[in-house]
C-alpha cells in the first residue's frame, strides 16, 4: 500500500555521506522536528536524475529554505558509497542531503517500489517527491512511469 499524505513514515536506517566515510541515519533523525522536502530517483547516476532531478533540487536549496523547508533530501536505492560518489559529481555542497537506501526498505515500506528488471537494475524506487512535517507526510507528488514533472524542484517549490 502506497504511504499517503497524513501517514507517518516508517523507521528505517539510511546510509549517508560524511566527510569521513558514511553516516547511518534513522528516520526519525532526518525528519523529527523538521519540515523536509524528500525527492527520490530511480538511481543514482541515470540520465534523467543526473541532468535535471537533482541539480534542480541543489539549485533551489535556497528558494526551499526561504519557503520554511528545513531539509532537502534525496534518496535512491543505491548504497551510500554511491550516494556519496554521485554527490561528489554533481558538486554537491551540503544543499542536499543524501539518503542510501541501499536495500530498498524505505522505497518497499512507503510502497513506491520500482521494478526495474527488465533494465537490469532490479528493484528501485519510484520518482517521486513528497513534504514531509515532522515526520508525517503534508503532500505527496508520485510520476507516471517514465515522466518528469510532479516531482521535479521547481513543481514543489509551486506547492509550497
């Protein structure tokens, strides 16, 4: 069952990047207290989610912030070695937060499980992006397979 605007998102450990390695981060440490904008992308380093997914969401850091978004984060079913390594490539300097959910737990939990097999890329996580209050989700903007556009930055920065 997909997760649906008034549900809290379920506990789970994301693998982040740090300067001195990975950071695992629970749920509740990304989300608790915070107003937060959650994009996810089907995989790190793939055409669409490198050219224009998150470098919107990295350029308008600022716009979310003057719009009282506490966070941006990104997450992906790929490991946090990845998650850091596509941050490094994309010039990432703290605009985003990164999320691995290298096991595809959250992306199964919150029921926007891709299956990308016929791709040779398994399970994924759908494109979507939600707003998250305080661990519970205010909006919920899920694309249709193969679209880019409800889940882009400057769509969410609309709804805000």
């Amino acid at each position: 069952m997909t997760i649906q605007p008034g549900d809290k998102l379920p506990e789970v450990k994301f693998s982040s990047p740090a300067e001195d390695g990975l950071k695992p981060l629970t749920t509740s440490e990304v989300f608790a207290g915070k107003r937060v904008v959650l994009f996810a992308v089907p995989g790190a380093f793939t055409p669409t989610c490198s050219a224009r997914h998150l470098p919107g969401f990295r350029d308008q850091a600022k716009a979310f912030a003057f719009k009282n978004i506490d966070v941006v984060a990104c997450t992906s079913v790929n490991d946090g070695f990845v998650m850091k390594a596509w941050a490094k490539d994309q010039g990432l300097a703290g605009e985003v937060l990164m999320l691995g959910d290298g096991n595809g737990e959250f992306a199964e939990k919150v029921g926007l499980v891709l299956d990308a097999e016929g791709f040779g890329m398994g399970k994924r996580s759908q494109r979507y992006a939600m707003i998250v209050n305080d661990g519970v989700v205010e909006k919920l903007f899920i694309e249709a397979p193969g679209e880019f556009k409800v889940s882009s930055a400057d769509y969410v920065l609309e709804q805000l």
